[in-house]
C-alpha cells in the first residue's frame, strides 16, 4: 500500500511501527457550528483509510477529537446565551448522527480538549522546562525560532513568515511566529487552574496531547483537511517532537477542501451548506457515491449536478442489485485484485468507483448464469467502500416481486392483456418477465 506523505511530499511505501496494528490520529471538528460537506470529505477520508487498513488486515487504533473549548465556542455560547458546554454537547451529537447516517466507522475514542486538561498541562509544563516556552502575564508560547525544524511539513520558511493572515497576533509575544500554548483566562470565560493561573488550552497543544495519550509519542497516520498544515499541524509537530526528542507521525494524510465557487467552504464566509441540510434531500449513498467519485488529495467544487448524477449512478446501481435479487456466483478474482490495486494506490477511490459500475453495466447484459458472479462482486465492492444498501435493496426488490406477483394473478384470472403491458413496462425499466408453467420470474435483460 502507498500513501501520500504530505511530509515528504510523494508517495511512500505504508509500513506501520507494529506488525498488525495502525494507530491514526484525525483531526475533527471544532464545536461551534453545524457539520458541513466539507467536514464529511475529512470524516470519508478518515473512513476509508480506515476500512481499507481493516480490509487489509490490519487492526486499527483511530482517534478523532472534538475542540469543546475554543475562541469559536465561546462567541458561540455568548451569541446563543449558554453555557459552552451545551453548546459543544449539541454540536457533537449533530456531528455524530450525521456520520452514522453515512455509515462512517465510529473511531476508537471521539476525545474532547478539556477531558485531557491534565496532560495538556503536563506537556505546557515539559515545553517550558526545556527552554522552548515561556510565560507572559498568564498567557505561555511557544518559542518557533528554537525548533530548527519549523516549516518541514508545510515547506514554508521561518524567514518568510510574518504576524498577520494565519499568525496570531499577540504583543505578549517576544516573536509575532510564536504560538499560544495556555490562554490566561477573562473573566467572563471558562477556566482551569495552573501553573500559570487559571486559564485554557490553546488550539494547537490540545492534539499533540491527546494523541500522545491514547496513541503514544510516535503515531503512524495523522492526518486531517489541507487547510490544517498550517498553522495547526506545523505547531502540533514543533510542540510534540520539542517535548518527545522523536517523530511525531511517520505519515500525513490531507484530504483537499470541498470549494463553493473556488472558496472553502466555512461559516466565516457564509457558504457552507449543513450536511443534515443535504441529507433531507440525497440519499446517504449518493453523498457517498459523490465524494469517492473525485480522489481526496483532489479539490471538489460543490456542483448540485453532480450530486444529481450521483443519483442516478446510485439508482441504476440499486436497479441492478434487484433485478439480479436472489442470484449466487462466484467473485471474480480478477476485478477484486483490481480493486485492491486502485485502493492500494493512494486510495485511489475513483478508480474503485469505476470497477463498480463496469460491474453492473456488465451484469446488465450477462447471461443468466454469470449474473449472480457480477452481483457479488459489486457488493463486496460495495460493501469494502462502505455503502450500506440492504434496506433500499429490500424495499425495492419486494415492490419487484409484488408487481410481478400481481402478473401471475391476473395470467391465472385470464387478463393477458394487463399482464402483458406489465410486462412491457418492467423490460423499460430493465426487467426481464419470462413466463413458465410454475408461475413468473424476473431477471436482468
């Protein structure tokens, strides 16, 4: 299997530190706001990076956190008139039944920031012990100049960097490049005592923590959305890698932003579309079907087009998954090998797609005994990408057998003319009558 580092800047060779087990860290939500489309690319990618490391055997130790305490949270609660908590509580449950909807792997542990208070002081308070931050009036940094590292996954270059844009601002900094670790609290904001007063985590530190807690010093996979290289994930290596002396992750996966009109979808420029908004009106499927359709180091723009022909994709899938109901086969080793070299490629997700549909456009035109062998194949694809299509294919595979049910009785009644236009709109739809001394039944034309 080959992955994109983003660290190295290609394609490696993925060999995890254990034998049989793969310990992933994805950055998830801030709790402010409703989970959008572009939030769900991140969650699908995570997702199936995580099914296809089961899939290859593999058991896999994944960590998705929420940030329950933050700037953002805050203006929230001030905004709503409650407390931050409830605020991040209802965020989360929203996130957590969208995800379950679109059939994404719950991880291991969805931790929150201010459940690892502790650690996150602890790894403040190892920080400054060695030199690389200090305290000013309450607040703690993060020195960037001391990490000679600084830049390497971003590529971009201490000297070239200024305060502004992605740089937070602060004139408690003795360097507008350092970061905040610990955040003095006001007085009107949630706060935990320390070592420098009361106060909260910074945004950065929060990740390094948790992901040392449950998944250790140096972790496999961590990965997260592009826009998260930088700042975010150059300062979770600065901060782990100073506090640990070794590699913080061996690979970074980035799945790219999901673009309305060329611009990232976010709340700040007001064009981001709730995916519980979109799941009122597509299928969990098609929402699927539309984003492994483009590859995750590949931009989308949001196109309600394309969502539509997701549809159709999705429905002429389901069509065969019926009409070929009840057949048994054979996989066909060849596809599933072809299968496994797209996906082992990168994840190459639009490639698996592709495989998919060759297999129903084939079964469509296959003769009755190689049916059940290309129906097989499709759901283990299916069913490897994630897609959960039981229900629907019960639904319409019953309502198949009722019309065709409804044939028989008006042949035995003598209404050959009624069962013969039934017949003749099934085979528009695809369907196959043939007619025999027990009774009907239905197959793929």
């Amino acid at each position: 299997m080959k992955l994109y580092n983003t660290l190295s800047r290609k394609k490696e060779n993925f060999k995890p530190l254990k034998e049989k087990e793969v310990s992933i860290y994805y950055c998830g939500m801030t709790l402010q706001e409703s989970p959008h489309i572009g939030h769900i690319r991140a969650a699908l990618t995570s997702d199936i990076l995580h099914r296809f490391l089961k899939y290859l055997g593999y058991n896999v130790k994944l960590i998705v956190n929420f940030t329950d305490i933050d700037d953002k949270v805050i203006v929230k609660a001030e905004e709503e008139g409650k407390d931050y908590r409830e605020i991040a509580a209802y965020f989360e449950d929203e996130y957590r039944g969208v995800t379950s909807r679109l059939n994404i792997l719950p991880p291991c542990f969805y931790p929150r920031a201010t459940q690892h208070i502790e650690e996150i002081i602890n790894l403040v308070k190892r920080l400054e012990d060695k030199g690389y931050a200090y305290e000013k009036d309450g607040d703690v940094f993060f020195s960037v100049r001391k990490f000679k590292d600084y830049g390497k996954l971003s590529g971009k270059k201490v000297e070239d960097l200024r305060s502004g844009a992605r740089i937070e601002v602060n004139e408690s900094k003795k360097d507008p490049l350092d970061f905040v670790l610990w955040k003095k609290a006001k007085s009107s904001e949630p706060s935990w005592l320390s070592p420098w007063g009361k106060g909260r985590p910074g945004w950065h530190i929060e990740c390094s923590a948790m992901a040392n807690y449950y998944l250790g010093e140096t972790i496999d996979i961590h990965g997260g959305g592009s826009d998260l290289i930088f700042p975010h994930h150059e300062n979770e290596i600065a901060q782990s890698e100073t506090a640990t002396g070794k590699e913080f992750a061996n690979f970074w996966v980035h799945n790219e932003m999901l673009n309305i009109k060329g611009e990232k979808m976010s709340k700040s420029l007001l064009n981001f579309i709730p995916i519980k908004d979109l799941l009122e009106e597509f299928d969990p499927n098609v929402v699927r079907l539309y984003l492994l359709q483009a590859h995750y180091r590949s931009p989308i723009d949001y196109n309600t087009d394309m969502l539509n022909q997701a549809v159709s994709g999705w429905e002429k899938i389901i069509n065969f998954l019926n009409i070929s109901k009840g057949q048994k086969g054979e996989l066909f080793s060849e596809i599933i090998e072809g299968f496994e070299n797209k996906m082992n490629d990168d994840l190459g997700t639009p490639g698996a797609i592709a495989l998919a549909f060759d297999m129903v456009n084939r079964g469509l035109k296959a003769d009755e005994k190689d049916i059940g062998s290309y129906r097989e194949t499709l759901v283990f694809l299916l069913n490897t990408l994630g897609f959960s299509f039981g229900e629907e294919e019960k639904e319409l595979g019953s309502a198949v057998e009722e019309i065709v049910k409804l044939r028989n009785d008006l042949r035995d009644e003598g209404n050959y003319n009624m069962a013969d236009r039934i017949r003749d709109v099934l085979k528009k739809g695809g369907i196959l009558i043939q007619d025999g001394p027990e009774g009907s039944i239905w197959r793929p034309e």
